[in-house]
C-alpha cells in the first residue's frame, strides 16, 4: 500500500486519490476537505475507504 491520501463517495463508492503524500499537512487537509467524487460529482460526507478497496483500486489503476 502507498502513502497516498483516498476517498471513498457515499453516493457511488467510487474510490479515488485525494493527496499523494508526503506533502504539507495545511496543504493534504485543504485537498481532503475540497475532495469530491470524480465519477459523480458528490462532495459531501466523502469517507476514508478500508484498506482492501484501497487495494482493489490500485490494483485496477496499474492494470
């Protein structure tokens, strides 16, 4: 796993990269707080996705 930031929509479930860390924390809690679901639009109650659907969207985004 990596040390990127993920969303997860409330609407779709759509899983998505929000902040590639390392990076400033002021600047990954903006990104984190503007996040929104690039395959339907919802930005609001956008969740923490668990480690197994972090795992199945890397591993479709490599293939």
């Amino acid at each position: 796993m990596s040390n990127d930031l993920y969303g997860k929509c409330p609407t779709c479930s759509q899983v998505f990269l929000v902040a590639k860390l390392p990076m400033e924390l002021s600047k990954a809690a903006k990104l984190a707080k503007r996040a929104a679901c690039p395959a339907c639009g919802e930005a609001k109650g956008i969740t923490i996705p668990t480690s197994d659907e972090i795992r199945s969207f890397e591993k479709a985004g490599a293939a």
